[in-house]
C-alpha cells in the first residue's frame, strides 16, 4: 500500500503536468544549491516553476498517460520546470543559462500533449517572445488602417490642391467668378423694398376714398344751390 505522502507527491506532479503549458525535464548534476538558485529565479521571470522529485515518483505520475518516451527520461537527477505562459521565453531562459553552466543537461519535455525533443526546447528558444509576436500582428492589423488615414488624407489634399488650380485657370482666362457673398444680399434687397410700400398703403387709401367722396359732396352742393334758387 503506497503511503500518503508519495500518493500526494504524484497527484501533484499529475496537476502541475495538467495545468502547465509545458514541462521541461532537466538533469542538474553538477550544479550547486546556489546556481540551483539563480535558474529557479531567472525562470521563475517566464512563469516556470522548476521542482525537483523523485524519479520513481515521477514515473509514476506519468504511468498509462502515452508518455512513454518522457518516462525514459527519468533516469540521474532531474528537475521539471513546470511552464504556465510562455513556453518560447521558458526555453530561452534554459538556453542562457545551460550556456554559462554545462551542467545543465535538457533531456525533453511536453509542449501540451505533444511530446519534445532537445532540438524542439532549441527551435522554441530561437522564437520570438509572446509579447513580441502579439506586437507584431498588431502591427500588421494597424498598417492597413494607418496607409487607408494616410490614402485618404492624401486624396483630399490633392483633390483641394486641384480645385484651387482649376479656380486659378479660370480667372487666368479672363472669366469672372460669381461673388457668392452678394447673392444673399440681391435676394433680400425687394424685401426691404416693398416694405415703404407696406407702410404707404393706408396713406393710398386714404387719397382713393377722398377721390370716391369728392363727386358725391360735388352732387350735394349743387342740390343745395338749386334748392336755394328756387
């Protein structure tokens, strides 16, 4: 009957590999606590977490997942580091540090379900970083945006530039342009026109009914004087 402790360790080995978007396995014969240390820290940067367990246990934790091949790998002291993020960033972490430290040795490792080889963990140090490459595509998807600004700045510089011109030609040829200022003022000119003629109406008729009045106190006056003849 297995004892609760390594029952424990390989349920945790089983949840790191389930939630890591990669592992590494690595030997570290050879390196001291302290250089132990500083790759822990530099990894620890690309949200890796590097563990060290005990190969039978290990084993175990992988044992009826079709992992066969990483199985093998679990032979002398070895260390996963645990990837959550980056796995590019990860690989360029281990890249720099096995370089000015031969002890190091990268056996392998998972990149998802897929299993890795040390050329593979080399091609993905060779990547750029995540942030790098979502930099990129934004670039691309901001370069069609930023030549259609651009097109269409241009066209409506050029297309003020040729009316200008045109403008120029025309009154180079003798032709006069219409004043378009005056227009408004023409059209309100018979407004104020008419408006003396609005205020001399009662005047007007007041003269036209003298007139109509005039034959008829004409007509009573002479009835007045033949009357008084009489």
């Amino acid at each position: 009957m297995a004892r609760p402790e390594k029952v424990a360790v390989v349920d945790e080995i089983r949840t790191k590999l389930d939630e890591a978007d990669a592992a590494v396995l690595t030997e570290y014969r050879g390196l001291t606590v302290h250089e132990l240390a500083d790759l822990r820290a530099s990894l620890r940067t690309t949200g890796t977490h590097y563990k060290v367990f005990k190969n039978t246990l290990a084993r175990r934790a992988v044992e009826g997942r079709g992992l066969d091949e990483i199985t093998d790998l679990f032979e002398g002291p070895v260390a996963i580091a645990f990837v959550q993020g980056d796995a590019a960033a990860a690989a360029k972490a281990l890249r720099d540090f096995g370089r000015s430290h031969d002890a190091l040795v990268v056996k392998g490792g998972l990149l998802g379900e897929r299993v890795i080889t040390p050329v593979d963990i080399e091609s993905l140090a060779d990547l750029p970083s995540r942030d790098v490459i979502l930099t990129q595509i934004a670039g691309l998807f901001q370069q069609p945006l930023t030549r259609a600004a651009g097109l269409f700045q241009a066209f409506t510089r050029n297309f003020a530039y040729g009316m200008q011109a045109l403008i120029d030609q025309r009154v180079a040829g003798g032709e006069t342009l219409p004043a378009a200022e005056e227009a408004p003022a023409a059209e309100e000119a018979p407004a104020a026109d008419e408006a003396p003629a609005a205020e001399d109406a009662p005047a007007a008729e007041a003269v036209k009914a003298t007139a109509e009045d005039a034959p008829a106190e004409e007509a009573e006056s002479t009835e007045s004087e033949a009357t008084e003849s009489e």
